[in-house]
C-alpha cells in the first residue's frame, strides 16, 4: 500500500513541479540532439545492417585480447601443480630417510 501511494505521490509532484536545470529530461534531449552522430550503417547484401548487430560481430582487438590462450594457462598450471605434488614427495620420503629419485625434465642433476 505504502509503494502505491508512494507512486502516486512522486507522480503528481513530477506534473506539478517539473525538473529545471541540467539533470531534467529537457536539458539532456535538448543536448542530446545539438551532439548526436548518426549511427553508422554498413549496408549487407539485402539490406543495412544496423550498428549495434555490427558491433557485436567484430573481432576482438588486438590491445584487449588475451596475450597468453587459456588452454596455455590451464596447462601450466596443472604443470606447476604436478611438480610441487613431486617435490612434496621427495621431501616427505627425504624426512623417512628414504631415497627419492625426484627428477622432472630440465632437472639439472638428473638420475
């Protein structure tokens, strides 16, 4: 109830003290419509296509693409995890006294 009178409160003082300045709807339209662009339109083999349906279907530029693909990310990161489950092996069998052969390509000191 409270909404609904809330509503009808806001709309009649909205008829009967209309906004003035620069945040009212007339200054911005008015605005609007002095700095307003065409919208660019590219015609398509039938008919124009319009610059919204445009601007979804470009690529993405070069600046904002990723450097690095996520697949790459993914596999380092498995990479990485795989080699500190080694290392923390060889270090839990080094504690027990055990000989470990912890090697990984690159190693420098290979088995």
């Amino acid at each position: 109830m409270r909404d609904t009178i809330a509503r009808a409160l806001t709309w009649v003082l909205r008829i009967l003290l209309p906004a003035q300045g620069r945040h009212s709807a007339g200054h911005v339209l008015a605005h609007q419509a002095s700095t307003a662009q065409p919208a660019y339109v590219i015609c398509g083999p039938t008919r124009p296509i319009p610059a919204h349906v445009l601007a979804r279907t470009l690529p993405i530029p070069e600046s904002t693409r990723p450097l690095v693909p996520l697949y790459m990310v993914v596999w380092e990161r498995d990479f990485e995890r795989r080699q500190q489950h080694e290392r923390r092996r060889a270090a839990a069998a080094a504690s027990m006294g055990h000989d470990y052969p912890y090697t990984y390509p690159g190693a420098q000191m290979a088995v």
